[in-house]
C-alpha cells in the first residue's frame, strides 16, 4: 500500500479480470469472448471511419447509433444511453440509481464487478443467496429498500429467469430501479426489452462485447424509460461526455445492422454449446443448464482447482474462482468446435 493512495484507493478489492497470458499460445475459453471475428462489413466500416476526422472529437450523444439501436429494439432513441462497454453503463447506473443508505440486492453468486462498484461508489447493499441448484430465489428479490441488479443470464453459473419472472421482481419493486443486465442474453435467454414501455423503473443493459464479437471495442447501452436515461446521462457528463469514440461509434451502428451475420453467429455458438455438454457429462462432470455463451461445471471426482491447472499446463485457459460455494467449478467460455473439441480431448488425457 502507497501511502499516496487515498483511503479509498487503500481499501477497495479491485476487480480481476480473466488471465490474458502470452507466454505461449493459449486456446482462450476463459473470458466468455465470442470466438469468431466481426462481420467483415464492421471491420470496412471502421476502416472507413479511420479518417482525418479522428482529430475531431465523436458525437458526445452518439445519436446515429442510439437511432440504429432504437429502431433494432423497438424503442425510442431517446429511451437509449450508450457508453464505453456495459461495464461502464454499470458502473454509472449504481451512481444514478443507488444510494448509500438504502440496501441494493444482487446475488451472492454473480457478476463480481456488483460488489467492486458497490463498494467504491459507498453503496450500501445485500446479496442474496442462490438457491442449491444456482437458481435465483425469484420472491426474494421483492420489496428491496433500495433496487436490484440481476444478470440474465447470471454469471458464472449460466442459468437464466424466465420473461415471468423478471416481471414479478420488477413488479414487486415498482418504487425502485430494477436493472436487468442482459450481457449474455443472445445466447438463449428471454430479454425484458418489451417491458420498457410498461414499466418505468426498468433498465436493461446490454454489450456488443459477446454476441456482437466487439469485446475489443468497447461498447455497451441501456434501455429504458427517459427518466432513467436522463439520470444515466446525467453521471456521464460529469465525468466524461465523450464515452465512445469515432471507431467504435462507426463498427457499433454496423454491426447491429449487420443482423443475419449475427444471427448466424450466436446460433453457432448455442449449437456447439449444446453439442459438448453431452461430452463433458460422459467425462463424469455435472453441468449447469446453461443459456449463455458459457457453460459452469463440476467433475463428480477431480478438484475443479487441479483440472483448471492441468488445463493451463496444456495451453486451454478457463476461469476458476476460488470463492465459497463455486470453489470446485469451472467456467468454460464456449469457442469454436475446433477450440471444444481440442478440450475434450486434453480433459481426457488429465482424468
């Protein structure tokens, strides 16, 4: 510890990020990236946005792209906030929407980012538990004193909530924000975009960083009433008007044009998803209904801990979390049938 640091710098636990080694050439099934590349019409558009006038700064409201993304979804432009990957969004949502004397719910066993901003942004909060099976105790989510953050699907366990039950948890809060962060929503799950309009204290957030193969360029948005929105917009300015720059405006407003390359993608991925569990469950592992482009599994005799090592040894990196209750789990990104099936075959080897 610097005794510059600030006394928040000294006791934050900051967010750590999936391995990204270099050491040797690794098969990358550990940070959910979608293992195939952009659209070839995204990379022409960004070329083509590589221009003179990147000594200009971008649009601060993004406005063509909120009008892509608005007319995609079904919503108003004016009912759209983007920013600089959703973890941005979300980091500014907890700032615009929770306070630090009223108790924000999210799930014990989620996306660790939550507690990370909570804690740096004074949020005060309580994580529910999972059920045993790490399905989210839907009744429990009601009546929170000061909102709720939920992802569907959740990570690292993969399950999903039904379009129902989302209803029933924002229902059941309708004084408070209810964000549903649909990060992984391509891959199977049911998205609450349609309840926007029914509904104003619900946000959905959501990234091209998975189904949209733009991890690397950074871009993410909300969805909702324009109350949120104005609130949302209201952070942003306050620390950086120009969140997303001319590159990634140009690939962004492509790439959700750019529908049927998508569409062809995601149900790639949910096909070799649901082609290897079957795989993985005549190895002797247990696994997770999965609803995103990843799956979370356990083997019935062999430490989660000592495969995640062996497989690094053999150049397949997944995700291991050594925390209370998914200590003997891993996360396994889904790649291509290439990647899946090399991994079969090192996890034979190591069992």
């Amino acid at each position: 510890m610097s005794k510059y640091w600030s006394k928040l710098a000294a006791r934050l636990e900051p967010y750590v990020p999936g391995e990204q080694l270099k050491d040797k050439k690794y098969i990358k099934l550990n940070t959910n990236e979608n293992p195939y590349p952009p659209s070839p019409r995204v990379i022409e558009a960004i070329k083509a946005a590589a221009d003179s006038r990147l000594k200009l700064y971008p649009d601060p409201l993004a406005a063509d792209l909120k009008e892509t993304l608005a007319e995609y979804y079904g919503v108003k432009s004016s009912q759209v906030f983007t920013g600089n990957g959703s973890d941005e969004v979300l980091a500014f949502c907890f700032m615009a929407f929770f306070n630090s004397d009223e108790e924000a719910l999210f799930p014990d066993i989620t996306y660790s980012f939550y507690p990370v901003y909570a804690n740096i942004f004074n949020t005060k909060y309580r994580e529910v538990p999972l059920n045993d099976d790490f399905s989210i105790p839907v009744e429990k989510f009601y009546n929170s004193e000061g909102g709720v953050i939920i992802p569907n699907p959740n990570a690292p366990t993969a399950r999903a909530l039904s379009h129902d039950d989302i209803e029933k948890i924002i229902i059941n809060n309708r004084d408070k924000v209810v964000i549903i962060d649909e990060a992984y929503v391509d891959f199977g799950a049911d998205s609450v975009v349609d309840l926007i309009g029914k509904y104003d204290n619900l946000l959905v957030v959501q990234t091209m960083s998975k189904s949209r193969c733009l991890a690397g360029l950074r871009i993410g948005w909300a969805m909702g009433q324009e109350e949120l929105i104005e609130g949302l917009t209201r952070i942003k300015d306050c620390i950086n008007s120009y969140t997303l720059d001319r590159l990634a405006l140009a690939g962004a407003e492509e790439a959700i044009k750019e529908d049927e390359y998508f569409q062809a993608t995601r149900k790639k991925i949910m096909t070799t998803r649901e082609r290897i569990i079957p795989e993985l469950e005549k190895l002797g592992f247990k696994v997770i209904p999965s609803k995103s482009n990843f799956i979370f599994i356990s083997h019935v005799k062999v430490k989660a801990e000592k495969i995640f090592l062996r497989l690094k040894e053999e150049g397949v990196l997944v995700r291991y979390f050594n925390k209370p209750r998914i200590d003997n789990y891993l996360r396994v990104s889904i790649g291509t049938d290439l990647e899946m099936d090399t991994m079969i075959k090192k996890l034979e080897q190591i069992l």
